[in-house]
C-alpha cells in the first residue's frame, strides 16, 4: 500500500498527459480564489512560507509544482479546550472518533449548541473536508462524508478554497502517506503533538487536476486488488500469486 501511495505522489502511477494544464496555473488560480475570499472577508489571512524554488526540493513529474499545504488549502484546527459535556447536543470529534480510517459519532462526547457555534465560528467542518488527528495518534486522515453538524477538538481541519480546483482524495492519499514522517518530526514529549503551522508549512507536490483524478482512479484500482490480495493470501496461494502478479503488471504497466 505505502508503494502504491509513493507512486501516486511522485507522479509515477499514471502517464502525463501534455495536455493537461499545468498545476502552476492551477495553483495561480486557488491564489486568486483565497484573496477574493479574504478580501470579502470569508476567510482571514494567515502566515504560511512562500512556496520553495524547484532547485530547493527534489525535482518533480512534468506540469507538477512544490507548495506548501497552507498555500493551497485552508488548514485550519478545532479547539484545544474542554467544552461542557452535555446530554444532548452535538459531537466533540477527536481523533479516537478518525482513528478506524472513517469518521465514527460512535462514543463522541456531546456539547451544547452554544459551544458548538464558538467552535464552528474557528472551524466549521463541512462536507468534502479532510480531518487529521495533531495530538497523540498523528495523522488518520478521513474525508468528512456527512452534512451532520459536528464540533472538533485537537483535529486538523482542510478546507479548500473553490470545489471546483480541488480533488479531495488526492490530498487524502498523500496526508496517508506522509504520517509517519509528520509523526516523526512531532514535537512534545509524552504526548507528541503536530502544530497548525507545522500542518500549514508542510511542502505539498501539487499535480495538475486532470492527473489528480486520474491518480486518485488508477490508486483506487490498485488497492482494491490489493484488498482481494489479503482475503485471498489465507485461502489460497496460488490466488494470491496470480493477484500479486497481476498488481506488479499493473504498476509496472506505465
């Protein structure tokens, strides 16, 4: 799986396709969307380091562009207090209720509408978003697939800027891949913990769109062969041969 999701990120899953438009001027564009936003007053500006130069990284796939997660989505986190816990109200989500790979409400503790609006006000979740755990179990990243209202404590949150520039399961792939590195440069000492600049500073290959979705496709392929890989391994070798065979062709196809 780790394989697979270094392919993706390295733009050497899928072919390039020259005709896709570049993701510089994909990235000009969220530029453009996030200062209307904070000129309307939408969303405030916060520091984030420029994007590095190409000879500062390691070089890049055709038509992709190093930036940095805070420069091309909204990152923002959920309260680092202990709200009033109610018999009714709405779920405090913290990374217990991420850790399983799905948003559970399962065992969610409740708050009253009061704080949930207080908290909302620093970080409305919607649909579409991403959440990652910063405290204790780094990373476990899940895309929100519910229009429930929620609140969330010690949680990453990604927004993006327009739906419209975004695939959110490309990101989702890459914050699976680069937990264990975020989770090794932690700060803190029993409990390590990730900060929100650490989260908006942290670099981020960003491919064209069109490739984005074709990675996300070509990703979702692989681990479902994958999958059958692992229910078939206990049952029968000579399956699971034929289906590793046929995972290694698929990688090596391109």
């Amino acid at each position: 799986r780790k394989s697979i999701l270094t392919l993706a990120v390295q733009g050497k899953l899928v072919p390039q396709d020259p005709n896709d438009e570049p993701a510089e001027e994909l990235f000009a564009r969220i530029e453009s969307t996030k200062e209307s936003l904070i000129k309307q007053r939408t969303i405030k500006r916060v520091a984030v380091e420029a994007n590095p130069s190409a000879e500062e990284c390691e070089s890049l796939a055709p038509g992709w562009l190093w930036t940095r997660l805070g420069n091309s989505f909204d990152v923002r986190d959920g309260t680092h207090d202990t709200p009033k816990y109610t018999t009714e109200g709405f779920p405090l989500i913290t990374s217990k209720n991420i850790f399983s790979g799905s948003l559970l409400f399962d065992g969610a503790n409740l708050i009253s509408e009061k704080d949930h609006l207080q908290i909302s006000e620093r970080s409305r979740v919607d649909r579409g978003d991403i959440l990652f755990a910063m405290i204790g179990s780094i990373g476990n990243p899940v895309i929100v697939d519910t229009d429930r209202e929620f609140s969330i404590k010690n949680v990453a949150l990604f927004k993006y800027y327009t739906a419209a520039d975004s695939e959110p399961r490309f990101l989702l792939l890459y914050l699976k891949l680069v937990a264990e590195e975020m989770k090794a440069k932690a700060a803190g000492g029993v409990q390590s913990f990730v900060s929100l600049g650490f989260l908006r500073n942290y670099l981020f290959p960003l491919p064209p769109l069109a490739e984005q979705r074709r990675i996300v496709a070509k990703v979702e392929q692989l681990m479902a062969l994958v999958d059958a890989l692992e229910t078939q391994l206990a049952a029968s070798r000579t399956t699971a041969s034929n289906l590793l065979s046929a995972l290694v062709a698929e990688l090596t196809s391109h």
